[in-house]
C-alpha cells in the first residue's frame, strides 16, 4: 500500500476521531458514523447499476450530527488539513453538495477546526471558524492540543 495514501487515511482518521470526541463531550449532539464504511461496507462488491447507487453511497458525509432537541440534523464531511487552503475547501464543498445537499464541513488544521455549511462555503468561497456558540472555546483548545501532539 502506497505510503502517502495510508498517511492521509490515518489524518482523516485522526480528524474523525476528533470531531466525534468533541461533539460528544460538548454535550449539545449525537454524534452518528455516517459514512460509507459504517454503513454498507459489504456493498462494495456490487457491479453494473447497483455500481452507481454504491458510488452515490461512497461519497456519503462521515457523520449525522443531531442536536439534542432534534432542531438539527448536520451531515458532516470531516477533513484534515496542515494549512487551510480555501480553493480546496470550495471544490470540497462542490463535491459534497452535488450528491448531499444540505450538508456541512469540519476541517481540522494545526491552526484551529473550522465549520460551516457547503452552500455557505460555495457562495462566499470562505469557511466560517468552528464557534464558540458550537463548542466552547476551552473544549476546542483541548482538542487542537491534541491535534498538535500529531505533529503532521
């Protein structure tokens, strides 16, 4: 297996981890796997035009963030990234946004998280910070700390 790939899968990881932690210790969600792997592994097998449902699926969000009261319901795409890099982020949000729509990306950097929503990202070509009002400020230090401690 290519080195530079498992790196990416273990960051992508490592972002996954950290955004279900936080969520989960901040209190205010349910954090839910959402991805292709949790879902329906066993349909990578499928050819033909089960091949094209099997895609759509690949290219689900990685989590279904619902708020406690069940006002909301986020489908996140979670990313790595050292730097942000803005242009990335938007063909990101393209992507995502084609096949679920609406849905929202996290991205972790050794800088902050960042959080906002596909559509918001497309219109302004920018990504809002990970707020506050979200997470409290002391839990996301908690976090980026570990991130830091990766040292990517």
């Amino acid at each position: 297996m290519d080195k530079d790939f498992s790196l990416k899968l273990i960051k992508g990881k490592i972002a996954e981890i950290i955004f279900q932690q936080m969520f989960c210790e901040a209190g205010g969600y349910n954090v839910i796997p959402f991805g292709y792997e949790n879902i329906v592994p066993e349909l990578s097998q499928y050819r033909g035009e089960a091949k094209k449902v099997v895609d759509n699926i690949r290219n689900a969000p990685d989590f279904a963030l619902i708020s406690k009261n069940k006002n909301i319901v986020h489908l996140v795409e979670v990313k790595f990234r050292k730097k942000l890099v803005l242009s990335d982020i938007k063909e990101i949000a393209k992507r995502q946004s084609i096949r679920w729509n609406p849905s929202w990306i996290f991205i972790a950097t050794m800088n902050g998280f960042y959080f906002d929503e596909c559509s918001n990202i497309i219109k302004t070509g920018k990504i809002n910070c990970l707020s506050d009002y979200e997470i409290k400020y002391s839990l996301q230090k908690k976090y980026l700390d570990l991130v830091k401690k990766f040292e990517f």
